[in-house]
C-alpha cells in the first residue's frame, strides 16, 4: 500500500521538510480555508502543490496524492437552496484537481459535524492521550446543554438519569470545554458554532429521514460521477464516524450494507469507498476481512486506525476510544492481509491504480506530542509510531 500522510497546510505544526524521516511517501491534504460550496481554483490547487513539494529547506520529492476532502457542502446534502449552483462548482473543482494531476479525492456525507468525540485528550494508562467517546457525557451535552427536546426519547432511562448527575458535576468551563469537544469536528471546521448555531443545523435536517439522505447521496453522485469516470478520478466516501445516530440526524454510511447499498446503485468504478477500519470498528458487527472481499475493487484509499469499545453503552451507541493501531477491536493484521490481497488481484487485473493509498489515522498524543498542542488526532509521535507498525505488518504479509 501506498504509505501517506495528512497534512494541514502551513499552518500544520507539522513541517513538510520532517515527513522524509518518517518514511511518508506522498500526503493527503485539503484547501481548508476554502468554505464548502466554493470552487477551488488551479491557482489555489498548485499552490498547496508547492507547499508540499518545496518546504523551506528544499525538494523532498513528496508530493499531493490525496484530497481530504473535496467537502459536499450541507445545501448538498439537504438538496438545499442553490443545489445546482453547489453542484457546479462542486464540479468545477473536480475539473481543476483533474488538471492538476490529482485523482483521488475523499468526501464525506455526514450530517451537520464530521467526527464526534466527548474528550480529545482522554489520559491513557501508559500516560499519553486519546481521543474518547463517552454515551453519557455525550448524552449530558444533548439533554442538558443544548436541550434537544427530542433528545429524551433517544436514551434509555438509566443513561438519562447517569447523565443528569453528570451534567450537575459540571461547572461552566467543564461545560463549555464538552461543547466544544462535540462540535470541533475536523479541525477548524467548526470550533466557533454556539448553541443557537448548533440547533439551526439540526433543524435543517427535521424532514430529512435515512431514506432520503441516501437518495440525495445518489443524486450527487449521479451529478459527479460521469465527470469522475471523464477526468480520470477516483471518488471515495468516508464512512460516518461514530456509525451510529447522534443528535436525531440520519446516519447512511455506516456499514458494509450501506456500502454495499450505494456502490450497487451507483455502479461505477470511479464512485467508491474510504475504507476508515476505525469509524467502522465501532460498530461489533464490522468484519474488515469480509467488507474487503465483497467491496475491495470499490475501495480507492484506507484510513488504518483502531478504536476500542468500551462501557457505557446505550443501545447501539457505544464509549469507545481511539487505540494503538495494533491494538482494539479491529484485527489490523487480517485487515491489511485482506488489502494487500486485494491490490495483488488488481495488479494481476493489469489496474493501474492496483495500489491503495493508506495513511495512519487519529494517532494518540505521546512524549513529545503532549507539549506540542497540535490537531487533536494528528500528533507527529502517535502517528509515526502507527505507521512504524503498519509497515512492519505490511513487510510481514509481503514476505
């Protein structure tokens, strides 16, 4: 697998001209100041190029191999005002990833926020941090902080009255910190939202049940997939991080069926799948072995990373937080085996993109990271020591 690396842009803490040392050989990357909806310009596409391929201390020979994400604004999602305008410049974007020698690109299809975690930095044993998500502060921030009238009917009596006296617990900066760990999402992508702005988004998706979601999934789709095949791209959804309902918004990319649901009803190799082992580990019922043997040609990038479920529990919502990647609930061994065979059947199919872009995902903050107060999921160490391991396990199938 080809190995790679996220990366923010300048602002990254990370710099470009350190990642030959950790081995990366190519880096994912978005324009994140470009708010959803707008077009991203060649000028603005070659310019983060340069960034990439040419930091302050000189060529590393690395270069942009992955856009994460080309993001599907809400007016999108929803089939909002301005649809087509939003389409449009959603495909005037791909043209221009597609002229400037880009192929991949990740999306996603959540509603409202991208991931969702209670805590960014829970304390580990071994004395680092993870990222965590608790049912019952979660349901403390629902019930109690934003007071989703819904929300009563969403959780079971016993987590309703643990969260009660969890939310009692809290004084105004444990509240306030909670609120935020809920809505940071991608990084920058919403850490100023207040409560009032919270509601309104929820409120937008009142009349929008799974069914439907699904079939504005399929519109877009329909909408960008030719233009893909055309261009030479490769669109790939990433699955819904917790796989599980959160604040009454329908949740569609979960599971191997909702995959299988969406790739059989828009049947193309150029609409596929982001193969994230940790948002769909969540879920007791992910096999990464049999996803990848019904779903691997669909498969055009892999987020290898590894939670581990935990109590409390809450129906199908569960605690869980993010692992080692050789450790949790995932089997990482049996799941790169699968890959790696996977890119040997393409390869012997003559596929010219036989191999699958990879990168280590949601590291957990160690030694040095724990001073360094970077994007909550992407420290230097945590990841690297991810990736170290990652390839040894790649080194082994490959022997």
């Amino acid at each position: 697998m080809r190995q790679t690396w996220r990366w923010f842009g300048p602002a990254d803490i990370i710099d470009m001209a350190a990642l030959p040392q950790v081995g990366v050989e190519g880096v994912v990357s978005a324009l994140h100041h470009i708010l959803p909806g707008a077009v991203w310009t060649q000028e603005d596409i070659k310019k983060r190029q340069r960034e990439i391929a040419h930091p302050n201390t000189g060529p590393t020979g690395i270069t942009w191999e992955v856009v994460e994400s080309l993001p599907v604004s809400e007016t999108i999602k929803t089939k909002g005002p301005d649809y087509h305008a939003h389409i449009e410049a959603y495909r005037e974007s791909m043209r221009n990833l597609a002229a400037c020698g880009l192929e991949v690109i990740c999306y996603n299809f959540m509603p409202v926020l991208d991931w969702t975690r209670t805590d960014l930095a829970k304390k580990m044993p071994h004395g680092g941090t993870a990222m965590h998500f608790d049912v019952v502060d979660f349901a403390a921030f629902d019930l109690f902080i934003l007071e989703r009238p819904a929300a009563q009917a969403e959780f079971s009596a016993e987590t309703i009255a643990t969260a009660k006296a969890r939310f009692d617990g809290l004084d105004d900066i444990q509240q306030r910190m909670l609120q935020n760990n809920i809505v940071a999402g991608l990084p920058g992508a919403n850490d100023n939202w207040s409560l009032e702005d919270v509601r309104g988004h929820l409120a937008s998706y009142d009349a929008i049940s799974a069914d439907q979601l699904r079939a504005n999934l399929v519109d877009f789709l329909n909408e960008v997939t030719p233009l893909a095949e055309e261009l030479g791209l490769r669109l790939c959804c990433h699955p819904d991080d917790p796989p599980f309902p959160l604040l009454g918004l329908p949740r569609i990319m979960s599971t191997e069926e909702d995959y299988a649901k969406i790739c059989a009803a828009v049947d193309s190799p150029a609409s596929g799948i982001t193969f994230c082992t940790g948002s769909l580990g969540v879920d007791p019922a992910f096999n990464p072995v049999r996803f990848v043997e019904r779903l691997g040609d669909r498969i055009h990038f892999a987020h290898l990373r590894n939670t581990t479920r935990i109590a409390p529990h809450d129906g199908d919502k569960s605690s869980f937080y993010e692992d080692l990647h050789l450790n949790g609930d995932t089997n990482m061994v049996a799941t790169i085996r699968a890959l790696m065979a996977e890119e040997a059947k393409r390869k012997a199919q003559g596929r010219s993109d036989w191999q699958i872009p990879m990168r280590p995902d949601h590291g957990q903050d160690l030694l040095y990271d724990l001073q360094q107060g970077g994007q909550p999921g992407y420290p230097l160490l945590g990841r690297m020591r991810g990736l170290a391991e990652l390839r040894g396990v790649m080194a082994a199938c490959a022997s």
